[in-house]
C-alpha cells in the first residue's frame, strides 16, 4: 500500500514538473479579431432632416463593432462579398421617412461586380419630427433583423 502512495506521488510530483516546465500553449495565442462585415451605402437623402437620418445611420453602423463601412463595392480592393444598403429619404412637414433595401455585392475585377439585391427586404420607416437620430439607430435594429431573419448572407454570388 505504501509503495502504491510512494509510486503514484512520484507520478504526480513528475507530471508537475513537466507541466511547469511546457510552455503554455493557450498563454501564447493572440487573440483572434473578427472580420467586420463591410457595408456599402448607396443613398439618395438630401435635405436637413434626411442628412440627420442618414448621418446616425452610418454612426450606428460604425460603433454597431459587427460593421464596417467601405467606400465601394470592392471592399478597396480585397473583392470581399460585401453587403448594400439602398436608401431613398423623403421630407415632408417636418417629418423624414426612409426606404431601403438590401443586397449583396462581390467584386471579380476592377469592373466586374456582381451585384444581388432581395425585394423581400423592402423596408420602409416613418420618423418622428425631431427623432431622426433615433431613426438612424432603428434602420440599424431592422437591418440586423433582415440579416438574421432572411437568409440574405447565405447567396452566393459568381
């Protein structure tokens, strides 16, 4: 019985050793970033209210830490599928209203983009005089919504 203590302390006190002495894999590994999303807007809002709207809009994508906004259907060049917002804002009695659909886009060259955009995803939203910042951030809420909700990230585009 004690030669069994004796063997199995000896096991364990060796097996201590060698785990103090290895590296520790996990203490090593940087953490991994996720990819944000890169979102194309293609807008057709002027006027003082409409600029509100769509100047939240683009501050909630950018802090939303799942988006990223880029300049072209290219991605600046990494020909990543990135995903379109269309949007067309209207003003009337000091009220602001936006529709907007979404889409897909996937670059292959300089000049040859495949471009997808979904009827289904139709939407349009009514702001409150004086509530265009919050508009910005419901447009957010229904895209995120459409995203989980139609199945707009599984097309594949070629």
């Amino acid at each position: 019985m004690k030669r069994t203590l004796f063997a199995m302390l000896a096991i364990l006190g060796s097996l201590a050793v060698t785990a103090q002495n290895r590296p520790q894999d996990h203490a090593q590994e940087q953490p991994q970033t996720k990819r944000l999303k890169p979102i194309v807007l293609q807008p057709a809002c002027d006027g003082k209210l409409a600029s509100v709207l769509f100047s939240s809009f683009k501050d909630a994508i950018s802090t939303s830490q799942r988006y990223e906004l880029v300049p072209n259907l290219s991605d600046n060049g990494k020909m990543d599928t990135v995903l379109i917002i269309q949007m067309a804002c209207g003003e009337s009695h000091n009220a602001v209203s936006v529709g907007s659909i979404y889409g897909m886009a996937k670059c292959f060259g300089p000049k040859n983009c495949h471009v997808s955009l979904d009827g289904h995803t139709l939407n349009v939203l009514m702001c409150d005089p004086n509530g265009e910042a919050i508009c910005g951030k419901e447009l957010l809420k229904e895209f995120d919504y459409v995203l989980a909700t139609t199945g707009l990230m599984g097309i594949k585009l070629e």
